[in-house]
C-alpha cells in the first residue's frame, strides 16, 4: 500500500500504480522455455535418455555397470543410520526429507574406504 500526503500533510486518496521490469529478458525465457522442453522430453525412469529413444521397442541397448564410490559411502551410511534407528526403536517417518551427500577429503594414509 501506499500513502500520498500533500502539501498540508493530509492523506491523498486515489490509486497508485507501480510497473516494475522483469527480471526476465527475452533471452532468459527463452533458455527457461528450452530447458523445460528437453526436460519434458527425457525419459522419466532416470536412464537420462530422450523418451523417443528409451521407448523404442526397436532399440537395442548396451549396458554399463559402474560402481560409483560416493553412493557406496552414502548407502554404507545409510543403512548405518536404519540399523540404529532400528535398535532405538524410532517411529517410521524419522528420516523423512533426510538427504545424504558425499564430500571428497583427503585420503591420508592410502584408505580407500572399501
């Protein structure tokens, strides 16, 4: 809201009408706009492929098994963190909205954490 006094200190009545610029250039929308298109255009299983290709009954595809070593750790913890629940007889639910990251640190000593 906004208040107009005149000269005497009296409250103007009326209307104001503030126009702001938006923070969104043409050139903005437009990235905004494509990357909504390639992202309503990809496969929503998680394989990261575009839905035209992932749902090919035609396509053949080759499959690649990586161990990423920050998921073991993250899931190591993980299920560290279950088994203590567990044992502490906490309520389902207690880790809703918990997320786990794994930081690089230094490896000292030559452990790989294995």
């Amino acid at each position: 809201m906004h208040e107009h006094y005149d000269a005497t200190g009296k409250v103007k009545t009326g209307i104001t009408v503030v126009t702001r610029e938006s923070p969104w250039d043409e050139q903005s929308r437009g990235r905004a706009l494509k990357l909504a298109e390639h992202e309503a255009g990809i496969c929503k299983c998680g394989c990261g492929l575009p839905i035209d290709v992932a749902h090919d009954p035609t396509q053949v595809f080759g499959i690649e098994r990586i161990k990423c070593r920050a998921g073991k750790a993250i899931h190591k913890v993980r299920r560290a963190d279950e088994a203590a629940a567990k044992a502490a007889n906490k309520p389902d639910g207690w880790d809703d909205g918990l997320h786990y990251s794994a930081t690089p640190m230094k490896n000292e000593g030559g452990h790989r954490g294995d």
